[in-house]
C-alpha cells in the first residue's frame, strides 16, 4: 500500500468536508456572514457547490480504498489534480490580486489555508501518485 498517498487522500477528505462541503450546504449564510465571508446570492449556488464536493469526497474516498487494496487510483490522482492544481490557481491569482482583503480575518485565513492546503494537496498527487505510479512500472 502507498502510506503516503492513503494519508494524503485522507487529508484532502478531511480538508474538502470540513473547509468546504459542509460549511457550504450546511451553514446558514448569516453564520457565513458572520465569519467574514461576503453574501452569496442566491445560496442556491453555495448549495450546489457543496454538493460538488461533496462527490469530489465520493471519488476521493473510492481512491482511497483502491489505495489501500494496493492499487494505483490513476483517475482520482488526475482529478485531484486538476481540481485541486486550479484550485491554487485560482486562489493564489485571486489572492494576490487582494480580492478577500476586505473580508473579516477568519475568511480571510480561510483562503489562504485553502490556497496552501490545495498546494500541498496537488504536490502530493504528483509525487505520490503520478510520479510514483510512474517509477513503478
């Protein structure tokens, strides 16, 4: 089994659930407001997108048990490449441009403990993944 591939899938399930999912479809906006975060309307869209992840949680979670089978997950590897490698995109562009400095302090460490959990999370796939199924051929 690939120990450091099965703990980073169990980081980035943790991370999605807690940082992400939840809060999304199961907070309330006023909570949301409260924490710094500006308003999203509708919150419709906030609900979808919890629930995005919540089925990126569905597919990392069956990575991790291919993972702990003793199998390579190539497909979830890519995914969480590309979900988390545009993710530090997005945030590090957007972040460096000051599009949350005026959000309250907690928001504000929220996105950037994104930004280096997404980071860390993409660079895990490529060594522990990628670049580890490809040494292993």
């Amino acid at each position: 089994m690939n120990q450091k591939l099965y703990y980073l899938l169990i980081f980035k399930i943790t991370l999605t659930l807690a940082m992400w999912c939840i809060p999304l479809m199961l907070f309330p906006a006023e909570l949301l407001e409260w924490l710094g975060f500006p308003s999203i309307e509708p919150s419709l869209f906030s609900k979808l997108l919890g629930m995005a992840y919540l089925a990126l949680v569905v597919g990392y979670t069956f990575g991790l048990l291919a993972v702990r089978n003793g199998e390579t997950p190539i497909n979830t590897i890519w995914v969480g490449i590309v979900s988390n490698g545009g993710a530090a995109i997005i945030l590090g562009f957007y972040g460096l441009q000051g599009a949350w400095s005026e959000w309250g302090w907690f928001a504000q460490l929220h996105m950037w403990l994104s930004f280096i959990g997404v980071t860390i999370i993409t660079f895990g796939l490529f060594i522990f993944g990628l670049f580890n199924k490809v040494n292993n051929r």
